[in-house]
C-alpha cells in the first residue's frame, strides 16, 4: 500500500516494463512480461489505494511548474496594477477549479482512459478527439515544453553568468534552453525509470521553493529587512488600483499567463480511478488542492508585491531571481534560481515522459505516421532485447540493482519510444527558436482553453443528453456553465489580443481537420469503427495503464 503522499509518484508514469514490453515485443514468454499479471493482478489493486493525501500532492504536485515564477510579469503588466493582477490571479483560479470539477465528473460518467481526446470522440464524434490529439501533439505539448524549457534557460543563465547575459541577447537563454531539451529527451530515450525517478526529488523542490517565497515575503514585509536599495513600495505611494488597464484584451492577456501557472487541472483526471474510495475523496481532493494552489499562488504574489517595485516585477520573467537578490542579495538570487531552475527541469522531464506516450499512442492509433508507435531502436534492437530475454531471463551482465533502478527493468535501456519522443523534441526546439515566453503563453492558452471549452461543453450536452448517465462526482451545474462563460469570453478575446497566436492555432486546426476529413478519418470509416476497437480493446487491456496517463 501507499505509505506516503511521495510514494504514489513513481507509478504516475507506469508505462511500466510490463506494458511496454508487452505491447513492444508481442506476446512474451517471461512471466514478468504477461500483462495479465499486472492488469487483473496485484498492481491494479495496488492502484486502487490513492488516499486522499495521496491525490492531494499529486494534483498540487503537478499544478505548480514554472508559471509562479514566470507569468507575474506578463500578469503586472497588463493588468496594470497590484491589486488588479491579483484579481487576475483569482479569477485565473477559480477558472481552473471549476474546470477542474468539471473534468473530475467527466472522468467519472466516461471512465476511459485518455482524458479530453475521448470525451471529445464520445460526445461530438471522433474527429473531434482526433483533433485534440493533433493539437496536443503539435501546439500543446511541444508548446507547453517550450515555455518550460525557456524558463529553464533563462534561469539558468540568470544564476551562472548574471542578469546582463539575459538582458544582452536572448539567444543564450535559447541556447541553454535547447541544450535542457536535448538533455531531458536524452533522459527519456535512455530510460523510462532514470526519467520517473526524478520526479518526486523536483516535487519536493517546487513545494520549498513556493513556500520559502511566501515565508520569506511576509517576514520582509514585517521586518521591512531587504539588502538591496529600499523598494520603492509602489503599493504604498502608488495605491493598490491605480493604472489598472481598461482594455479587455490586456486584461485576457494578463489572464492567459495567470492560467498558465494553474494549468495542469485536466490531470484531476488521472487520480479518478486510483482513489481507494473515489466519491468522497474525489471532491475533497479537488475542493482542497485548488484553493491550496490558489492560496499559494495569491500569497506568493503579495510576496512579490511587497517586496519588489512594481517596474521590476513587470520587466522580467525571472521575477524569483530578483526577489532573491532583493532579500538576501547575490547568494539569494542564485539560491532561488537553482531552486527554480530544478522545478523547471523536473517539470520539463515530466511533460517530455508523457508527450511520448501521448505521441506513441496516436501513432499506435493510426492517428500518426506507424513509425511514431514503435518502441526501441528499431527491429535489431528489437529482436536482440527479445532473444536475450528468451536466451536468460532475469540475467544481465548489467548489475541488477541498476537496472531496476534506471532502466525498465526487463525490457532495458532505450526501450522506450524513442521516434515518437524525437518528434516532440524537434517540435519543441522549433517553438523555443521562434517564441517568447510571452508570446507562447498566449498561444498555448488559446489552443489548450479552445479544448477545455469543448470538453466542458461537452459535459452540459451530456447532461442533457443522458440525465441517467452513472456519475460517481456530480458538479453543481453552475461550475461548468460559469467555465464555458469565462473560457468563452477568453477566446474571443483572444483575436483582438494577440491575433498572430490566434490565427496560428486557428491555422493548425484547420490542417488538423483537413487531415482528418480528407485522410486518417475515411481510411478508418473503411475499416469499421477502429476507435471503438482500439480504445475497448488494446488500451484498455494491454496499455490501460499508461494510457490513461499519457498526459500531464
Ligand atoms: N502550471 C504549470 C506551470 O506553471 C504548467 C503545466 C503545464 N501543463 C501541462 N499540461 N503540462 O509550469
């Protein structure tokens, strides 16, 4: 059973050996490789055990990233003033809490696996959810990896070589952004183990660095201690609502980046089906952790309020790293931007881990070129792993410990989709290349909140149409109706704000639909209703686990 909250993390990427080998080398003869095992065995029950403390740092665990210590600047802003960007920060909040209970009773009245892509298929036909899973492949993950990963660069760089290397030229943060990428996938490629063991370190590393921000802030504002020049205290002389923006585009903009650092509620959805005793649990867990995300982020910003001026906040996107050196000095930035630094790259391994599921399984769909569904290096390798399985099982001259440790412990290194990882690697890099954080921002909320939109759409269609439907967690019907309103409201100011990103996400979806009209979706009319196939049968049986995953 679960002992504690941190425990659960490992099986949070269970595309496991069992899976995975399965799935890779047909069926296998080494027990250890049976999914049966795995499946209607002990790890299933073993799944079932999530408490509510469990699913409590798991959900906070992924919400909180990069975007506490990044969006305050594209929030100030353009909100205008502190007391604004901190409404911005609430309503961004409570966005993502009703979206959040919204997709949890989703999860519940559809209980499979693979999040919006099938509530979408099930509810407005498959086109649709093939639609989210180009998207996801080619806007939101790539995109999502990109924010992260220019973060990580611009952090890093902030600690080693100082702030005028940043100001100078974004082309290093580019650079060592790229070089975090290529580090991360190398990671992912190698093994799937190396990459998910990592995770509950930067877990841990993320909580510290938000509360020590929090603590530390409140101590400066009673103490009035700092080690810089005396901030200004904009809030004081200035007031809290003085120069707030009366354009609403400005202020959709200010909220795309707050929703950035909420982002990652879809994945409530992941802990439905673990709970030892999900109607109780499920609510609380989404009725807690929201607020806590909430709260965090609320008071982490008055933090930044009260010890930064507010000229300082509003001009970078490292806004950790001139906190640190507000408070402590030269050793506090470089504290704080290490501490984020790890949160970053922990997040950016995280994402890459699920995007190659997510791009594994579209190909194992069809929904890809085949090459994207494949595991390992190729047919060699293929065979090799297969025959020295056969030949000794168990055996390696690799030591044991290490294996099980680092790599899948049966299958070995590079059993892992590789092809479909490098994909996401080279669409990222083009995103990093091309995009700001700003301007990613924008466009990853546009396209990730046009599909939150439908899915919870999507819900009230259901309820009208199927009002007997079992649903274990049932939301008062004002929570998806009040998401629809605000996400609505986003989109369509999203064209006035910033029309380049619009129009981009506007054009892939186009192509996405074309591609689907025109080519994926007529060959599988041919063939019979392969969705319903695929998504019963082969991911339900063999890759449930992973699958139901495949995304953070
Ligand atoms: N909220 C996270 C952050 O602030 C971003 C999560 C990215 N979204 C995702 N589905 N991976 O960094």
């Amino acid at each position: 059973s679960v002992s504690s909250a941190f425990d659960f993390a490992p099986n949070l990427f269970p595309l496991s050996s069992t899976a995975q080998g399965y799935t890779a080398l047909g069926a296998p003869s080494n027990p250890a490789l049976d999914p049966s095992n795995a499946l209607n065995g002990g790890s299933l029950e073993k799944n079932k055990s999530l408490t509510y403390l469990n699913g409590l740092s798991l959900v906070v665990g992924l919400i909180i990233g990069s975007g506490i210590f990044s969006s305050p600047s594209q929030v100030n802003k353009n909100a205008g003033s502190p007391g604004a960007s901190l409404l911005v920060w609430l309503v961004a909040g409570i966005l993502a809490w009703t979206g959040a209970a919204s997709y949890a009773e989703l999860g519940g009245a559809i209980p499979l696996n693979g999040g919006a892509q099938v509530y979408l298929s099930k509810i407005f036909g498959e086109w649709a959810g093939f639609l989210f899973t180009w998207c996801a492949v080619v806007v939101l993950k790539p995109g999502s990896a990109a924010i992260i990963a220019i973060i990580f660069g611009e952090y890093l760089v902030r600690a080693i070589i100082g702030a005028e290397a940043v100001e100078a030229s974004s082309w290093l943060n580019k650079g060592v952004a790229m070089a975090g990428l290529v580090a991360v996938t190398l990671l992912n490629c190698i093994s799937t183990k190396l990459g998910t063991r990592s995770a509950d370190v930067f877990m841990f590393l993320k909580f510290f660095a938000l509360i020590g921000v929090t603590v530390i802030g409140i101590v400066v504002a009673i103490t009035g201690y700092h080690y810089d020049t005396p901030a200004t205290e904009d809030w004081k002389t200035q007031g809290w609502f003085e120069g707030t923006t009366t354009d609403i585009s400005s202020m959709a903009v200010a909220l795309y980046a707050g929703l950035w650092a909420f982002d990652g509620w879809d994945n409530v959805n992941y802990v439905t089906a673990e709970f030892k005793n999900p109607t109780r649990d499920l609510p609380r867990v989404i009725h807690t952790s929201l607020p806590l995300v909430i709260m965090c982020y609320i008071m982490a910003n008055i933090a930044y309020i009260l010890v930064l001026p507010s000229s300082l906040i509003e001009s970078s996107n490292t806004i950790a790293v001139a906190f640190g050196h507000q408070v402590f000095g030269p050793i506090g930035s470089l504290i704080l931007a290490l501490f984020v630094t790890g949160s970053c790259f922990g997040a950016l391994n995280a994402t890459t881990f699920t995007s190659g599921r997510l791009v594994y399984a579209a190909g194992k769909e069809g929904y890809l070129p085949e090459i994207f569904g494949t595991i390992g290096l190729g047919k060699s390798h293929r065979a090799i792993r297969l025959h020295s399985l056969n030949a000794n099982p168990g055996k390696s001259r690799i030591p044991r410990v290490f294996i099980d440790w680092f790599a899948d412990a049966d299958a070995g290194f590079f059993f892992t989709p590789i092809a479909a990882m490098c994909l996401n690697a080279a669409l990222t890099a083009v995103y990093i290349l091309i995009g700001s954080f700003d301007t990613l921002v924008t466009f990853y909320g546009v396209a990730g909140y046009s599909f939150y939109f439908l899915a919870v759409l999507g819900l009230i269609i259901l309820r009208v149409k199927e009002p007997d439907l079992e649903r274990p967690y049932k939301t008062w019907i004002t929570t998806p109706i009040i998401f629809c309103c605000v996400s609505l409201f986003l989109l369509s100011r999203a064209v006035f704000a910033e029309p380049v990103q619009t129009l981009l996400v506007v054009a892939f979806m186009v192509v996405g639909l074309v591609i689907w009209f025109a080519w994926v979706g007529r060959r599988r009319g041919k063939s019979g209703n392969r969705f319903r196939k695929v998504q019963e049968g082969e991911m339900v049986k063999v890759g449930w686990r992973f699958w139901r995953r495949w995304k953070t």
